[in-house]
C-alpha cells in the first residue's frame, strides 16, 4: 500500500497497491473489498508502480503511475478515461479544495540523468482538465528546492505542505 484516498460521495476508499501488486483497490467504508484494476504494463490502465492516488470533488480517481512517467485518471468504477504525461516519476498527488492538482516528481537522481535539467524534482500544478498552471522547485535542501517529493496536502489557508525523502 502506497496511500490512501476516498471517494467524496459514497466514502468509499481507494487503495494504491504499488510495490506488490500494479493495482488500485476499492473498500466499502466498512472495509468490504468492493473490486480491483489495473496490472502491470504501460498501456492506459496498467500500471508501473502505483504510487500515490487522490480523488477529486466528482469523484475521479487521479492515479500517480510513477515508473510510467504519467498520472492516468479513472470514473470511480475503475474505468480508464484519460492520462497525463510530461511528469518526471510522479510520486504525490493531491487535489485541493479549488480543484487544482499537485504533483510530486522526483528528480534524476539515476546516473543516466542525474545532471539534466528540467527533469525535477519539483511540484507541478494542474487543473482537473489537465492545463498546466504552475510549476516549482529545484534540486536541493534548501527553502523552495526538493530531494524527492513523496507526499503533499494543505491547511485551510491553502498553505501546501510537503513530506519527501531526503538524507
């Protein structure tokens, strides 16, 4: 399990299963395993580490499918309906009260890109259409720069926090 997300009309939760299974689970709110998608692969629908998901006022299901480079959004049964691409390894996702998505991607920390610009980490900023609005950071540990953005929200004075991994 990667994180957790519920379904603003039913309560129901989503559950990203992404270093075993490539899946995204849906539970009852009293916990009753409702259904299951996705599996590993590239095409719309299939995963390559499910790492983080968020839920938007209609119920969409935004999907963070890191290793595929891209965020893949589902109808609340599972269903594919569109993607997004141009991330680098998008690790958080969040989905504020104004319906603008936050998105974690980490930078190149591989040897293979390491020292390539534009390529993260940093924090991308979305409307639920997909338009880019906004996007910040740079490599590095101090004020405005990041190592690896993993997980993101904010308070109600739409102060955006943001929890990563760094040494």
């Amino acid at each position: 399990c990667t994180q957790v997300a519920t379904d603003p009309k039913t309560g129901d939760l989503y559950v990203s299963d992404g270093y075993g299974n490539s899946r995204v689970h849906k539970y009852s709110q009293d916990g009753k395993h409702l259904f299951s998608w996705g599996q590993p692969g590239t095409d719309p629908g299939e995963f390559n580490l499910v790492h983080n998901i968020a839920t938007d006022k209609d119920g969409y299901v935004y999907v963070a499918d890191r290793e595929n480079h891209r965020v893949q959004i589902f109808d609340s049964n599972g269903r594919f309906e569109t993607q997004w691409i141009n991330f680098h390894r998008p690790c958080a996702i969040y989905i504020s009260k104004d319906q603008h998505v936050y998105v974690g991607e980490l930078g190149g920390q591989m040897n293979v890109n390491k020292n390539r610009k534009n390529i993260g980490p940093r924090i991308t900023i979305l409307s639920t259409s997909g338009k880019r609005l906004a996007r910040f950071g740079e490599s590095g540990l101090g004020i405005g720069q990041f190592i690896a953005p993993h997980g993101i929200c904010s308070d109600s004075n739409g102060d955006l926090y943001v929890g990563e991994v760094a040494w």
